[in-house]
C-alpha cells in the first residue's frame, strides 16, 4: 500500500513531508509508564526518510478527563500526536536524534489541545 506524503513547512526553515505509519501500545521503562507509541515516517529537505515516535501516556489522557470531565476519542488522541510532531518540526532541529523523546504527558496535553478549541 502506498502512504500518501503530507507537507510541513517548519518555523526553522525546514520543509517536512511525513506520514502516519501505525500505532501500538507500550509500555515506556523510562518511568513513562504505559500508553501509545504514534510512529510517522519522516523526510526533512529531501533526505533519507527516518521514523519518529510520539508517545501518548494513559497518564496525560487520565489527566484530560479529570480536567475536562470527558474522555478523548480516537481522532482527538490522533490530533494530539500531531500536534506534538508538529511542535518538534517548528522546535527541533536535530529530529533524527528525538526518535523516542515527544511525548504527551499530564504536562503539555492541555497545551497541544489548546489551538484545536476541544
């Protein structure tokens, strides 16, 4: 199957093109604890394509529903990967070493909700 590029021109300067390939639960031994791992395969400025991993913790989804007193369904939990992927494209310019370091936690869910009004 065929994935189809989506284009993300970042605040550096560099221009991305990625897609969603999977996600799957894990469970993180860095003290994450459990939650989803959302992979993108990745392309900057027409280089190797790389994978990136945005981790959802069960955590920051507990700490939306006590704040917000409901739960996120799968298309907000999706919209907040995304929002996480596009935070590390305007933010960071090594990605290729951020293989396993975006996160979404009880931390910055809020945060990376905001622009979308939920």
């Amino acid at each position: 199957m065929a994935h189809r590029y989506k284009f993300y021109a970042a605040e550096t300067g560099t221009a991305y093109q990625y897609f969603f390939a999977h996600s799957r639960r894990v469970r993180r031994p860095e003290g994450q604890g459990s939650g989803n791992d959302y992979v993108f395969v990745v392309t900057a400025d027409q280089r190797p394509p790389f994978m990136l991993r945005v981790f959802i913790s069960d955590r920051a989804l507990e700490a939306w529903r006590q704040t917000e007193g409901r739960d996120l369904d799968s298309k907000e939990i999706y919209a907040v990967a995304k929002m996480r992927l596009f935070r590390a494209f305007d933010e960071v310019a090594a990605l290729r070493d951020e293989a396993l370091n975006l996160l979404v936690d009880e931390g910055n869910i809020k945060e990376l909700l905001a622009p979308l009004d939920l």
